[in-house]
C-alpha cells in the first residue's frame, strides 16, 4: 500500500486559506491604523463612520452599514461610543423605526486633526503593498464580495 507524502496531503492546503491569510493581514494593517490615530482617541475601526456619516445632510443607518459592509447593529455598537462622546448624533424621527447618523462640529474637527496622521500611515500601507498592486488587489477584492452577494 502506498502512503502519501506530507506535501501531498489535501490539508496542508488549508494552510494556504485565503480567509486566513485575509483576516490575519487585516488585522496588522488595523494595528497599523490603530497606532497612528490613538493620540486622536479613535480607532481605526470609528474613522469610516465619521467620514460615512460627515454630509450636509444625516446619513441613514441602515444605508451606512450597507455601504460600510457591516451588520446594522454592528454599526450601532461602534457608534455608540462616538455618540457619547459627542463626534456623531444619533436621532430617530418621531413615528419612525429609521435611525439617522450625523457628524458633529466635534466629529469633523477631529477628523481634520487626524488627517495627517492618517495619511502618513495611509501612504506607508500603499507603499508597502505597492500602489498598483493595491488597485488590482482592491479590484480583486471587490469582484468576490459582489460575487458572493454578501453570503
């Protein structure tokens, strides 16, 4: 009887696992993020929902967690913390189930202080992964979530 070789075994394979490799990266690059914004006291997590939610008018929380390709309630649980602390206002309209999310004065002076931060770390991750090959890797990356349909 013949035996397979380590290298041949079909689970090593799984050592290659693109969720894997996805979420451990992801995880570094927030790191990162993380690192260059916390003398602004936000996380790299609570900048996409200052920005999202930043407009003239107030953003819907349902649209927002759709465009930030999040779970409506995961959204709410990172708002909070930015509600009390006074960067975005939450409100619901008298008889209706819709939440409405805005970026406060505070909020969006803050965002202008951490901009450069930002952009420092923002420049050095593009660098890091090339800046063409981010744009193909984004592509990519794009053409699987809507291949999966959000599933």
């Amino acid at each position: 009887m013949k035996t397979r070789a380590a290298t041949d075994d079909p689970i090593d394979e799984m050592k290659r696992c693109v969720c894997f490799d996805l979420r451990r990266t992801t995880r570094a690059v927030t790191q990162m993020y993380d690192r260059a914004l916390k003398t602004h006291g936000i996380r790299a997590t609570q900048m996409p929902i200052l920005v999202g939610s930043r407009g003239a008018e107030p953003v819907l929380l349902g649209r927002l967690a759709k465009a930030l390709g999040m779970e409506r309630t995961t959204l709410l649980r990172n708002v909070r913390p930015l509600v009390r602390r006074g960067l975005v206002e939450q409100s619901t309209e008298t008889g209706s189930p819709r939440t409405t999310l805005r970026t406060t004065p505070a909020g969006r002076a803050l965002l202008k202080r951490a901009y450069p931060d930002w952009k420092k770390v923002q420049t050095r991750a593009l660098d890091l992964m090339g800046r063409t090959e981010w744009s193909r890797s984004l592509t990519a990356l794009g053409e699987v979530s809507r291949g999966t349909g959000g599933r």
